[in-house]
C-alpha cells in the first residue's frame, strides 16, 4: 500500500517545513515537495493543506485494564488505544504490576495477555516493581533485554505499592548496571497515612480532603528524596506526573548540579485545579488522583518547566473510573475512592490549545512533548517519535483549527464522566495512521482490534 499525504506543513521536534510524505507499506518512504509528479501511481492521496503533518503522539503513562482500589480502570487496551487514536496517539506504554509475592515475570505475561489480540494501536510495557529482593533484580536484567527497560516504584500507596528506600536504591543501583530507567511515584506514603487518618477521625470525609492530606511538600521531599538515592547510585531516575513548584525546584536544584533527574507532567496538573474538588454532589471525586490536583499557581510554574526544558513531556496517567459504580466506593470517605482519571483521548488536543495556540510553546516543542521525547527516553526513537525516511508511519494529519467540545457523550474513552465536560479546544487530528494503516478519518475509526504490536524498547544504552 502506497498512500501520499500533500501539501501539509511536516512538524518534528527540531524542524517546520512544507513537504509531502510518502508512506510505503508501514514505513515513511520519502519526504520532499511536490512528490505527486515523482513517485508514480499510488493507493491513496491524502490532501493535508492548512495542517500539520506530526508524528503520532506517544503517551508513556498509562493505566489500561488495571485492577486499583478495590475495582478495575475502564478502559482495557482495545477501547484504550482506540481513545488514544481518535486523540492522536499512536503508541502507550502501560504500566504491568509485579503480582504481591510474585515474579516481574508473571505479571508481565499477564499485560501481555491483556493487549494481545485487543490493542489497536503499538504498545510497550514498564513494569510496576513492590520489592528488590536478589530474585527480582535478576529478573529485571532479562527483562531489560526482552524491551521492557523501564520500571516504576512508588514511595506512596504503604501497604499496597510502596517501597522503602533500600528498595529503591537496590533497584537504582540496578538500573545503572542494565541500562534500564527507575521511574517513580514520588510522594511521602507514611506522611500521607497520617494526616488521612487525622482527617477521617475529625469526620473530614469529603473528596477535597484528598488533596488536603496529600500536600505539595510531600510530593517535594519524596521526589528530593529519590533524587538523591538516584545520585548516589550513579543513575538516572524519571519522576512520573510531577504536579508543583516543591517538586519542581527539587528537579531542578539537581539538574543544576548535574544529575540525569528527569520528569514528565500531565494535562490535568495544567488545566485543572484544587477547586474541582468543591463540585457539589460528590463530583469532586472525579478528581481524585494521585497526587492530586494543586492551587492555582502550580499549574503556570509546570507550564514554565514544559517552556524552560527541565519537564521533559506530557503523559495522562489516564486511569479511568467510572463515576457511577468506581468512584462512588468512596461515598463514606475520600481515603475509599479509587485513585485514578481519564485522560488518553483528549491530551494531544489540550496541549495544542493551551500550549501553541496560547504562546505558551511552538509547535516543535509541542511535538517534542507529546512525542519525540517519550520515544528517545524510552527506547522507541527513531522508529516512533519522529518523520523521517525508515520511520515507522505512525503519523497524524493535525488540523489547528478543528474544534472539540469535550463531553462524556461523545469521547471515545469507555468512561461515564470526561474531566474536561464543555471544554472547548482548537486543534484536533483529522487522520491518523498506525504504521502506515489509516485508522481514524475525520469521525471515523478505520483501526482493528489486535493491529496494535508490542514494541520492545531498547535501553537507554542501546544494549
Ligand atoms: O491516581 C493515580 N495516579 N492512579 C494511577 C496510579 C498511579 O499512581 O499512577
Ligand atoms: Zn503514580
Ligand atoms: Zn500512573
């Protein structure tokens, strides 16, 4: 199959240029201007004047058919992937959970289980370690080198997926000798404990005191603390959705002196705020993540991290739950709703809006943030993650001026309730292709259930 894409303007993360994309069978063939009159019959034409032409977004934080919380999130890899294709994203890297007792290599087999034969679009994994025993480090060598290079630990959730910080630095030190990257959860677990518990014993049941014992400073000491073992053991280390200022300086107070500290945030962290929780009715619920939503002000100062370089990119942490039937769990406290919110469909169309068409970033460094700096951090690049000749054609024709009013009736994630409900955003995919496979057309999915591959990663030392 041979399709064109003419006359749209190519956006990578480095160069703006107008060119015609030529893709063969699933790769990028050729790039060049007017290649109509050079490359002979093809299939398709596909006419992307007055739009981008982008490299398919790369969500590298995602929660697909997740048990959490007493429940499962909604979203499995088939309807996941299908949100994220509508939005424009082409390739997930969802997060697979060492079983409590059990071996990386359980739960791995299970998350592939899970998108085998679903997913529609490519995948790849992380893998969620609870405990660095001699066992576990062996496994993760072999898994490193069967393209799961990257692993989360938390210093949150005691009881469930916290680990102590012996763990943490056995599986940094780890990490420096296989080439793998540690990503972390970074908020004082025990802390939390305390104040929750405070809370509930004073009858503070409601979903704003989510966010009221999870404050930023012990996000800021978590992610300065891990930093830290991370220096110590001679490692890089990846803060997963890094949501205020505390935070922040601690990022970059080491990047100053010269520790590979790296950390992506999310759209919810820059378009929401605090006072969601206030929604009357329990909606505030919908909310509750972790960490969760901060004051107004935090989101500005990420916005700065995105412009000024020290945030590497966007992810969702999309982790769906339903209103009716998931969150409502914890109608008698805040510490019983599941942890978790959508987000995989629209982030591509909020960075746009927010990000380009407010001045906040260009349009390279918007596809540096959706995409190219998760495929080079994580192993994908150049296969994903740019346009170029032998790339994978995992590609979106962008319309900057298509519009998206953001409603549960009408998104594609398989949730009952849409974070951003009314939003208006200017900025949308018209096409997407997945290798080389045209699968959304306007408000059509062409994709199939399975198309997806898995995408074993190398390591950040190309071992
Ligand atoms: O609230 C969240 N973020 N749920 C998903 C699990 C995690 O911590 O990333
Ligand atoms: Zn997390
Ligand atoms: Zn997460």
């Amino acid at each position: 199959m041979r399709i064109l894409i003419k006359n749209g303007t190519v956006a990578t993360a480095s160069e703006l240029f107008k060119s015609d994309v030529l893709i063969e069978g699933e790769k990028i063939a050729l790039l060049g201007a007017d290649l109509v009159s050079k490359v002979g019959e093809v299939d398709r034409t596909i006419e992307a004047s007055g739009k981008f032409v982008i490299p398919g977004g790369i969500d590298p934080h995602t929660h697909l058919d997740m048990p959490f919380g007493g429940t499962k999130s909604a979203d499995d890899f088939e309807t996941g992937t299908r949100a994220a294709a509508f939005g424009g994203t082409t390739c997930v890297v969802d997060f697979a959970i060492q079983p409590a007792g059990g071996a990386l290599r359980a739960g791995l087999d299970e998350w592939h289980r899970k998108a085998e034969g679903k997913a529609c679009t490519d995948y790849g994994f992380h893998m969620i370690v609870r405990e660095a025993g001699k066992e576990t480090l062996a496994e993760m060598d072999l898994l490193v080198k069967e393209g799961v290079p990257s692993f989360k630990l938390f210093t949150a959730y005691p009881g469930v997926f916290m680990v102590d910080d012996a763990t943490l630095l056995r599986a940094l030190q780890r990490s420096a000798g296989n080439g793998s990257l540690i990503c972390l959860h970074a908020e004082n677990g025990p802390a939390i404990d305390v104040l929750v518990a405070e809370a509930v014993a004073n009858g503070h049941t409601a979903p704003k005191w989510h966010a009221l014992t999870r404050p930023p400073r012990l996000e800021g000491e978590a992610t300065h603390r891990a930093i830290v073992l991370a220096e110590q053991a001679g490692a890089p280390i990846y803060i997963v959705h890094l949501t205020c200022k505390e935070a922040l300086t601690a990022l970059r107070e080491a990047r100053g002196r010269g520790v590979p500290a790296m950390a992506e945030t999310c759209p919810q962290y820059l378009f929401l705020s605090q006072e969601n929780y206030e929604e009357p009715n329990f909606e505030g619920a919908k909310y509750v993540m972790s960490p969760p939503l901060r004051p107004k002000g935090h989101d500005e100062a990420l916005w700065q991290g995105l412009r000024f370089g020290d945030l590497e990119l966007v992810s969702t942490d999309h982790c769906p739950f339903n209103f009716k039937g998931d969150k409502d769990l914890g109608k008698s406290s805040f510490a019983k709703i599941p942890n978790g919110a959508p987000g995989i469909e629209p982030r591509m169309s909020l960075m746009w809006d927010g990000g380009v068409r407010a001045g906040r970033i260009d349009v390279n460094r918007f596809v540096e943030i959706t995409s190219t700096a998760a495929a080079k951090i994580f192993g994908m690049f150049p296969a994903k993650g740019t346009i170029a000749v032998g790339s994978d054609a995992d590609l979106v024709v962008f319309d900057p001026e298509k519009e998206i009013r953001w409603s549960a009736k009408t998104h594609h994630m398989r949730v009952d309730y849409n974070p951003y409900e009314n939003r208006v955003t200017r900025g949308a995919p018209a096409q997407v292709f997945s290798r080389g496979n045209l699968i959304v057309d306007g408000e059509k999915w062409l994709g199939k259930a399975g198309a997806g591959k898995f995408v074993r990663r190398g390591s950040r030392q190309g071992k």
